[in-house]
C-alpha cells in the first residue's frame, strides 16, 4: 500500500502583460525562485504520521504544463496547495480520480472552502491536517473514506508532533529546508491568509523537538540553512529566547518572519545573531498613517506602530541582521503617491531586502468578505490570481491600470541595481561603524560568507 504526497509548490503571475514587463525584475523572480523551492512541511510531517508497513512518497508539482506524467502505483493520494495553484491541484485530483485513486486535498485554501475542493476529490481535510490524519489513514485501509474530516473545536498540541520526513526529499534541490516553531499570531490582519485561518491561538513546539528536528536535517544536509516556517516568531518571548540560547551550538544560519516589535528586545536580538539568524522578513505593509489605519484589526496594532518603523529597522539591522521589509500596494487608505512614499522609505532606512506585493483577496480573509460585498472584486473566485502580483479587485483610490502599472515602476525603481547596491553598503558601512565584536570577525574574512549567505537568504524568501 502507497500514499502519494503531492504539493503544488509554483506560483507566478497569472497577468501576461505583467509577466512580460516585470517578470525578469530581481524581486519577482526571487519570489517565486523562494516559493517554489520550500518543500511541504505539512506533508512532510503527515507522511510521518502514516505508519508502515505503508509506503510513502513526496512529489511537487511547480508547474503542472511542464511535469512530466505523474506516477500513478499510488492507492491512496494526498494534495495540499496554495490558492494561486489550487486549479490546476484540482487537475491532479481529477485525474487520480478518474483512475480510481482515492484522493485526499488538505491544506488552508480547502479549508476555508471545502465544498469546492469536495467537488474534487474523495474526502477534504478541513483545518490543521494532523488531527485528522490518523483518521483518514484508518478509515483509508477500511475502505470507508469520509467526505469531510472538520476536528471539532480542537487544536493540535505542537508538541505531538513526528519529526518531519525530510529523508523523502532529494536534498539537493533545496536551498533551505524549513522547521516550524510556532504556530498562530496575535494579530488580526484584514488581508491576513497564514495560520491564524487555522488556529485561533499562538502556540509553540517544545524546544527539545524544534532541536531533534534540526539535528535530522543535519543528519542530511551537515550546514543547512533553515527558514522556520512561522507566521509570527518570537511572540513569546521567553520560549524564543530559551530556543535560540539552544540553537546557538548548532552551527546554523536562519531566517523566519516576525512583526516589528522584535526591535524592542536588545536580549532578543543579541541571541537572534549569535544563533545564526541572518534575516527577518517584516510586514510593514505601508509606510502611511492612512494605508495602515485599520489593517490590523484587533487593536489597530500596525498603526501605533508606525512612529516606530525607521528606528525599528536601523536597530535590528545594527544587529548584522537584515530585515525583509514587505510592502502591501493598493490598500484602501493610500493613494496614487504611495509608490513614491514606499521609495522614499525605503531610502531613508536603508532596508536591506524589499518585497513589494499588491493587495491580494485570499478566500476566508476579512478583506475577501468586504470587497466581495462591496462590489470590488473584479472576477471571484479567480483564485489563480492569489499570486500577491496580480490585482483582482477595484482600488479604492486608484484605478486597477494605475495600480498594476505603479507595481512595475516602483518595482523597477527599488531593484535597481545600483539603489540594492547602496542599501548594501550602507548596512556593512552601520555595522562597521558599530564595531561589535563579531565585526572582526567579517572583516577578518567571514565577511564574504556572510555577504554570500546575504546572496542566498534572498533567493530564500517566503511569501
Ligand atoms: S502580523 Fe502577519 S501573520 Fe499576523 S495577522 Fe498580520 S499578516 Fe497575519
């Protein structure tokens, strides 16, 4: 018996014009080089849960045009996918079907949607799919297959889960490989489709698992580079801090996600660098008081934290940790200047790393559910346009032309070489001036490992 594990890890513009005009810029390109280079960690860990004597298999899919035809010796497959692929998902899962292959389709788009995905396939794993696993996997061998596995009301304790299979993946197509430490955020963000669709609160792997998980990849790869698969790290500060004095003998080189006031921490981010942590990836999301008015809806979080963003970024970066500083164009508040004032900020801050993106209408969002009864979107359940690039919907103080042309030119203006170049400089010239004591150490040759990793970490991006 055979479980075939497949993700559908592609994503690119849908929008030709865009394509064409800004496809070859850096940014666009790293992106989706980032995207689809993560391996499932979702698959991987369900494949852990599927005991022998069953066998298992982790296939991806970028690209489904150009995949060459996909095995079928599977008795049993299981799908996860991201909305922008979550059609041609549907394609695999047909496919199987119609050979009389039980499929399983999981993940956060079928989550939130399930009735659509069930039109698909043989059963839907609604939520976080460890849960359901053990279930489907027996009701699979009995031969009675549910339609839907929605967990009442539960949510999983991190710290049941295996270690993993990473062994299933061919190693050297990876940059990184990812380890996830929490699960969750506190913050509400209107346009927000991460793990906060999943679980309703923060929560955490023990230390001792987070480790056993990283010395199996060092079983595979001696010097990885990890990304944690986090939406939000660092929330609990006394957790991360035990984590990282843990990491520190591990010889690694890290990045992971996190909210700005990881900035407030000296503690915090001396034991982030002298872990290994090489960059944070940082949702600013706009750099005006009225694009980030009401974005995060709990307490309107990402505004009062605004006066805080230049000082934030110049700390964290003085660190020797480069912040990824991500920017959301076409939010309701800002209008047709915001392109100009994304650039100016980020020349003012020097900003190491850049990710521009457009507001994007994932399904079970806040923003999905205003826009769509608002009359905004242009085309629902276009999901094939979740790509972050492509503008499904109408901004409200711009036209979409003005918006989707604004993406390409700001785009072109902030990677510019010569401008990623400068804020280059500028970082090592800081932490020169610094003169910390791992300083020396760049300066006594390190430094080109470190740019290198520099190098890497950007082709090492997540969305
Ligand atoms: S801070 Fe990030 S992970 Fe948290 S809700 Fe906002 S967008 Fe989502």
């Amino acid at each position: 018996m055979k479980v075939g594990f497949i993700a559908m890890s592609g994503v690119r513009a849908y929008n030709e014009e865009l394509t064409r005009i800004g496809l070859t810029l850096p940014g666009f390109v790293e992106r989706s080089q980032v995207i689809a280079s993560l391996p499932s960690l979702s698959l991987l860990t369900l494949a852990a849960m599927t005991p022998p004597p069953i066998e298992v298999e982790y296939r991806e899919i970028k690209d489904l045009r150009n995949t060459p035809p996909l095995p079928t010796d599977y008795d049993l497959v299981a799908i996860s996918s991201f909305s922008a692929q979550i059609y041609e998902a549907y394609q695999v899962a047909d496919e199987y079907r119609r050979q009389g292959i039980p499929v399983v389709l999981g993940g956060l788009h079928v989550s939130v949607l399930p009735e659509e995905a069930k039109t698909h396939c043989t059963s839907v794993v609604v939520g976080e799919g460890e849960i359901s696993w053990g279930k489907v996997v027996a009701d699979f061998v009995a031969g009675k297959l549910q339609d839907y596995y929605t967990p009442a009301g539960e949510s999983y304790n991190l710290a049941d889960a295996p270690i993993p299979r990473y062994e299933l993946l061919d190693i050297e197509q990876y940059n990184r490989l990812t380890v996830q430490t929490s699960r969750g955020c506190p913050h509400r963000c209107d346009f927000c489709a991460s793990s906060i669709l999943l679980t309703p609160k923060y929560k955490v792997k023990p230390v001792e698992q987070v480790i056993a998980e990283i010395r199996r990849i060092k079983a595979i790869w001696k010097h990885p580079f990890i990304e944690f698969a986090d939406d939000n790290s660092f929330v609990i500060r006394e957790y991360y801090k035990r984590l990282l004095r843990a990491l520190k003998d591990e010889g690694l080189r890290w990045f992971t996600e996190a909210d700005i006031s990881v900035a407030e921490d000296e503690g915090l981010l001396h034991l982030m660098r002298e872990s290994g942590c090489r960059q944070v990836l940082i949702g600013l999301e706009s750099p005006t008081p009225q694009g980030l008015d009401g974005v995060e809806q709990r307490r309107n979080w990402k505004l009062k934290k605004l006066p805080d963003y230049e000082s934030a970024i110049r700390t964290i970066q003085g660190h020797g940790i480069t912040v990824d500083g991500c920017f959301i164009l076409g939010l309701d508040g800002d209008g047709e200047d915001i392109f100009d004032r994304v650039y100016e900020f980020v020349e003012n801050t020097g900003l190491y790393e850049v990710q521009l993106t457009v507001l994007t209408p994932f399904p079970g969002t806040p923003l999905y559910h205003r826009l769509r009864q608002e009359g905004r979107l242009l085309e629902d359940r276009a999901w094939h346009k979740c790509t972050l690039f492509d503008v499904n919907y109408v901004p409200k103080q711009m036209s979409v032309e003005r918006l989707e042309r604004g993406l390409v030119e700001l785009s072109r203006r902030i990677y510019d070489s010569a401008f990623i170049r400068d804020r280059r400089r500028r970082f090592f010239k800081t932490l020169r001036r610094s003169g910390v004591e791992w300083l020396q150490k760049m300066e006594e040759g390190w430094g080109d490992e470190y740019r290198d990793d520099q190098e890497a970490v950007c082709d090492r991006r997540a969305v």
